[in-house]
C-alpha cells in the first residue's frame, strides 16, 4: 500500500509512541541518579559512568526535540516507523545498560561499568550510525544543511567507541566522555536552539 502524507493528527499518534519510549529512557536515567543521591555509600560512583549518565540524559531530551522535523516528513512507510521506534529502543536500551536494576555483585559502579563496557560502547557507536540514517530519511537537503561537521562528528563519535570498548586506562574514558559532553552541548546549541530548523 502506498504511503500518504500525514496530517497532523498521525504525526502526533507517532511521536506520542515515541514519547512513550523516550519517557522510560528519561525515568532510568532519572531514577538512577536518584539513587545514588539517595544512597550515596552503597554503590562507590564513578565519574565516567555518571559522565556518560549526563551525555545520555542530554541525548534523549535533544533526540525528542530534534524529532520535532517529522513534522517536515512528507511520505510515511510503516518501515520509517518502525524504525524510529527501533532508534527510540536503542536509547532506552543502552540506558539501562548504564543504570541496572540491581549491582549487588559489583562493588561499584566503575566495576560495574567495565563489566559492560563493550555492550555500552558498541550501543553507543550504533547509536551515531542510526542517528545518520534517521538524518537521511528526513531529505537530503536536511542533511546538507547540517554541514560537512555533522558527518565529521558522527564519523569521530562511532570511531572512539569502537576504541573504547576494548580500552581499560581510565584516563582514556574520562577525556572521552568529558569530550563528548562538551561536545553534545555545543552542537544542539549551535544546531537546535529553535524549534524552526
């Protein structure tokens, strides 16, 4: 069956599914802060697992907002769908991979999270090369006017997970996800400060 553009009201069908995901996301990252904040002395913290908390947070609450362009979709497959749901998933997955239900047989988060490295890494990288797909299905004049540093970034991002999912020196993972971060801030700033993009 042919696609149809979508009024208004499908639009908002399929980004109120897309909340729904995004919604759990933010409440596993959310309540995992909590709980270091309400116990601080059960689990030692780490600050490259809190680190990659705040660029996950931050990636979640840019990706609901940079989603506002489905609004610019002009043919709609349930392929298209499906995978959005899929990159929504993604998120939520790797989130719960940073903030498990239970660590009782880790002694700290930063045992915890070398634990899971390359499963958290190797989602992270995924995540860059989704995240080029989802920019292409949106037109090509969208991701032309992103600029050639958009590529760079995503080229750059996948590249040092992939190294990082094998790398245990810790000063290597705090310049990586302190990079990062100020790398994420910068770019929604310069590239999503308004809703009309």
């Amino acid at each position: 069956m042919e696609s149809l553009s979508p009024n208004p009201e499908q639009v908002f069908h399929i980004r109120t599914i897309l909340a729904v995901v995004m919604g759990l996301s933010l409440t596993r990252l959310l309540t995992g802060f909590a709980r270091i904040v309400q116990h601080p002395s059960r689990k030692r913290i780490y600050l490259v697992h809190l680190g990659w908390g705040a660029f996950l947070f931050l990636t979640v609450i840019h990706f609901w907002w940079f989603e506002f362009r489905l609004t610019h979709v002009e043919r709609w497959t349930f392929v298209f769908y499906f995978f959005l749901i899929c990159y929504a998933a993604l998120l939520f997955f790797i989130c719960s991979i940073l903030f498990p239900d239970h660590m009782d047989e880790y002694a700290g988060f930063r045992d915890y999270f070398h634990s899971r490295q390359k499963w958290f890494y190797g989602l992270l990288a995924s995540i860059f090369v989704v995240d080029v797909v989802d920019t292409l299905w949106k037109g090509t004049g969208y991701f032309i006017a992103l600029g050639a540093q958009y590529s760079i970034r995503q080229a750059l991002m996948f590249a040092l997970a992939i190294i990082a999912m094998f790398v245990k020196n810790k000063s290597f993972h705090i310049i990586f996800v302190s990079g990062s971060l100020i790398a994420q801030v910068i770019w929604i700033l310069y590239n999503y400060q308004n809703l009309d993009f």
